[in-house]
C-alpha cells in the first residue's frame, strides 16, 4: 500500500457537515491544500489512514464554521477530492426531520433529493463543453447499502430512503414553507447537500448521504420552533454516532465495486471535441479525459 507520508492520494472522500470537523482514529495525518481550477475549496484537505483505508476529509463549512451554505464552493471541493484519487464520497450533514417518524437523533440515509437552492452553480459544464448527466438516481445504491450495515451495526435508528429538500438558507423554513414540503412528501431538510451531489455525479463519483436529524424544524406543533440552541445540542449525540458509523464502514466502502456513478459522463457530454474551446478542456482535463477522444488535456 502506498503509504500517504509519500504520496498523498486517497480512496474515500468524507466530506463533514455541521459539528463533524475531523475523523477519528486517522493515523499518518496529513494536510494539504488543493488548487482548482475553480478557486479554493472549504479548507486543507486531511490525508490519513483509516483503519488501512485511505481517507480524505474535508470539512464543508471550514474548520470553525465560518462559511456559510451558499457560499460554500462546492465545484472546488469535488474537484479537490477526485484530483486526490477519491472515487467514492460520503456526505454527512445535520437536517430538520419532515416526518413524525423521525425523530430527533435518527440517521437518515437518503435516495432522493429536492433542489430549491436559487444562488448556486450546479455543474461544471458551462461556457462551451454541454454535459447531461443522468440524475435520476442521485444517491449510489452500492454506497448507500454500506451505509445501512453500518448503522445498524453502531445501533442507530436508521431509516433508509427518502427525500432530502434543500433549501438555500441560511434562514431557516417559515411554518408555510414548512408545511408545503411536508405535503412534497420531504422526509428531511437541509441546505448543503446540493449541487453537491449533483457534482459529484458529473465527476463520476460515487456519493452517498448521511443526514442527521436534529429537529423537527418548524412544522411540529408541539415542539418549540427550531433554534440553533437545540440543533447543537441534538447534533453533539449525533457526530459521536456517526464517528463510530463511518469507521465501521470503511473497509466496506473500500471493497464496493465500480459501478454505473463511475461512467456517469460515458454518453453525457454532447459537444463535439473539434467544438470545444482548448483552455476550457484544459481546464476540464481531470474529469473529461476518459470520455473525450484525442489529446489528453491538449497540453
């Protein structure tokens, strides 16, 4: 195995939420910022060794939470994670429960997503390369069956499937908008996990979300209105579980095969190469190299 005090390279992407700043148990930790052709990402990536598996962690917010969902440069952090090696990503964040039958505390592991986002960019195919991925199957089976093992060998109360509504925040829902995504059929809601699985897919990675729930955000009439008070303190019960959960997946995230994520762009970018602008292939190398046919990068 190469060891990553040489070179820093990784299989596994985890990409940390609200209250999950590191990974526990990392041996030969190091950190390393990524150039992109899309800016910075949310913070230096941490390189490590989980339990032989070779991890790369990124915190979405920035250590000390100091970036906000829409501001968050989500191109940047794909683009880092796959230049890195990271062909499977796990996303876990902290959501508001839309059902009675999540409850504070459970972890939720879902296949469907709703984007109500308005300021964000949500592909890296623009300004002459067009690509259309397939999106109706947003979360990768293959990860998100891992996942489930997992928590039910840590002991979470674990609902697989369902719908995560994101909204653009950082306010969180009026009790009108609330109760419209309940009648969506919603099963949670967050702000940060798109366009970022949407990007992942364009990048060919296989991408699987752990949501935490926290509250029941504002439509439960006989719980108070969510504050960020109550989140926290709900959130801090939560990481300690998904710490154990992520661990307890590892290996097995490491063994899933390559699957259909893997060759999302195969018949997605409709441009015809002789079309393409050269700095923009360039710029695109790391993810259109498979797909496109002659020169490499056209360096």
């Amino acid at each position: 195995m190469t060891r990553l005090g040489t070179v820093a390279r990784a299989d596994i992407g985890i990409i940390g939420g609200s209250g999950l700043y590191n990974v526990e148990g990392l041996r030969k930790v190091t950190e390393r910022s990524v150039k992109t052709p899309f800016g910075a990402a949310s913070d230096k990536i941490v390189l490590g060794e989980l339990d032989g598996i070779r991890v790369a962690f990124l915190s979405r917010h920035g250590r000390g939470h100091r970036i906000n969902p829409s501001e968050i440069n989500y191109r940047a952090n794909i683009y880092a994670l796959k230049s890195l090696g990271v062909s499977r990503v796990i996303s876990v964040s902290a959501v508001g429960s839309m059902k009675e039958s999540i409850k504070p505390g459970d972890v939720v592991l879902p296949d469907q997503f709703i984007d109500l986002t308005k300021r964000r960019v949500s592909t890296f195919f623009e300004g002459g390369i067009v690509a259309h991925v397939a999106f109706g199957e947003p979360v990768c089976a293959a990860l998100g069956a891992v996942l489930l093992d997992a928590a039910h060998t840590v002991g979470a109360t674990v609902h697989q499937g369902g719908v995560y509504l994101c909204i653009e925040g950082p306010q969180f829902s009026t009790k009108g908008e609330s109760r419209l995504y309940r009648q969506w059929g919603a099963s949670v809601i967050g702000m940060t996990n798109l366009p970022e699985a949407k990007l992942a897919r364009e990048a060919e990675l296989c991408y699987a979300s752990v949501a935490l729930a926290t509250d029941y955000d504002c439509w439960h009439e006989t719980e108070e209105a969510v504050t960020v008070e109550a989140i926290l303190t709900t959130l801090r019960q939560n990481i300690t579980l998904a710490k154990r959960l992520l661990r307890t997946a590892m290996r097995a995230v490491a063994n899933v095969k390559a699957c259909s994520c893997q060759r999302a762009l195969q018949d997605a970018i409709i441009t015809a190469p002789d079309r393409m602008p050269a700095s923009l292939r360039r710029k695109l190398a790391l993810l259109i190299d498979r797909v496109v046919p002659g020169k490499k990068g056209i360096r």
